[in-house]
C-alpha cells in the first residue's frame, strides 16, 4: 500500500528554531531517509521552496492569471512529501511518528492513503 506523508510547515514556526533545533530537524530527516532506502519502503521524498517562491495559475475568460504565492491565507503550508510503500496505515503513521516535524509543536505531519496512482515516478 502506499502512503503519502505530508509535512505542514509554520514558517514562524521555523523561524523561532535555534540553528541548533534546525541542524537537528535536517540531520533527522537524513536519517529518517536512510532508514526508509534500508527498509525499501521510500519510494520517493521531495522538499518544496518557501510558499513565497510559489505561482498561483487562474484561468479566467480563457486567458491564464499567475499570481505570486502564496495564495492561501494560512498559518501552515505544504513544506514536502515522503511517498512510503509500506503494508497498512499502521505502518505508515508509525513511519511519520519518526519524522522530527511531529515532536514540534505547530508543523503538522500528515498520513494519506494513495488512491491511484499511473505508473511509476521518473525522475
């Protein structure tokens, strides 16, 4: 089965980190990585730009509209994705208990089902 687990960040969240909590955040999702390659269940992870990099695309009387991000009003953004192939949900929230974001108050770690998925990804 697999699982997307999504990561919710809180840029002032992230803000108020010590170098040290940020050094620790990115040194755990380096393991965390490595522990999913030995496990073989990572099938891919990618980790997003600030929301304040992002394009907002509208079609509007037929004619494109890109905004600057980030479009939503929101305290928490979607920050990137770990794709887990794993054997049931159980598995899967266990995984995301492992991912640093969790233990901080503020970043969220969600767990999703895939519904379908078209073939595999390419890089």
């Amino acid at each position: 089965m697999q699982f997307l687990i999504s990561l919710h960040i809180n840029p002032a969240v992230l803000d108020a980190l010590s170098d040290e909590e940020k050094a620790a955040i990115g040194a755990g999702h380096g393991a965390f990585i490595e522990s999913l390659k030995k496990s073989g269940e990572l099938l891919t992870t990618q980790a997003l730009v600030d929301p304040s990099q992002a394009a907002v695309v509208t079609v509007r009387n037929g004619q494109p509209v890109v905004t600057d991000g980030p479009f939503l009003e929101a305290k928490e953004f979607l920050g990137g994705f770990y794709l887990v192939d794993c054997e049931n949900k159980e598995r899967a929230i266990e995984l995301a208990a492992q991912i640093p974001d969790a233990a901080i108050q503020g970043l969220g770690v969600e767990v999703r089902q895939v519904m379908f998925a078209d073939g595999p990804l390419e890089a």
